[in-house]
C-alpha cells in the first residue's frame, strides 16, 4: 500500500521549473537515502516536504481550555465594539 508521500498526484504537472541548492553532506545523503526507500525523486521529496510545512501552518488545533473558549466564542460571541463598527464603517467606504 502506498503511503501518501509515495502517491502520485493524479493530474501530472509538466516538470519546467528548476531550483538549485546548496546543502550540507549530511542533508544530501538524507535526501539520497529517502530518495531510495521511497522511490520518490528529489523533487517529488522537495515537494512533499513544503506541502507538510504548509499544511502544519494552515491547520489550528486547539486542545484543553483553548478549544472550549474558541467554542464559546462561536456559540456566544461578544457584540461587536464601537471601534469594530468604525473600521467596518471604513472599510466598506474604502473598498465598496
């Protein structure tokens, strides 16, 4: 069975871009050893990685005392500021 990082997108992009980086010996031979087990070329593993990093900074989880107060947030939310209602005010001024 596949894992993720070995599945291939189904709609295969054209390869035109080039990137070239200076590493150090040890990332080198990590990237050459997970190139190896995985069956995945260098830029497929470039790849994968940038989509992990990004997806860690896109996703929030909340865990204990945070979640619920993000919960009571939603289900009770403060009424809006007179400082909120003028930049609303502005903003729809500015931008329509």
């Amino acid at each position: 069975m596949a894992t993720s990082a070995q599945r291939k997108p189904s709609k295969r992009e054209a390869k035109r871009e080039r990137i070239e980086l200076r590493v150090a010996a040890s990332a080198k031979q990590a990237i050459r050893r997970a190139m190896a087990v995985s069956g995945m070329t260098a830029g497929e593993i470039a790849h994968e990685g940038a989509r992990r990093v990004l997806e860690e900074h896109e996703r929030m989880v909340l865990r204990g005392a945070d979640s619920v107060a993000f919960l009571n947030a939603l289900l009770n939310p403060p009424k809006p500021s007179k400082r909120l209602i003028d930049a609303v005010k502005r903003h729809r001024k500015v931008i329509g």
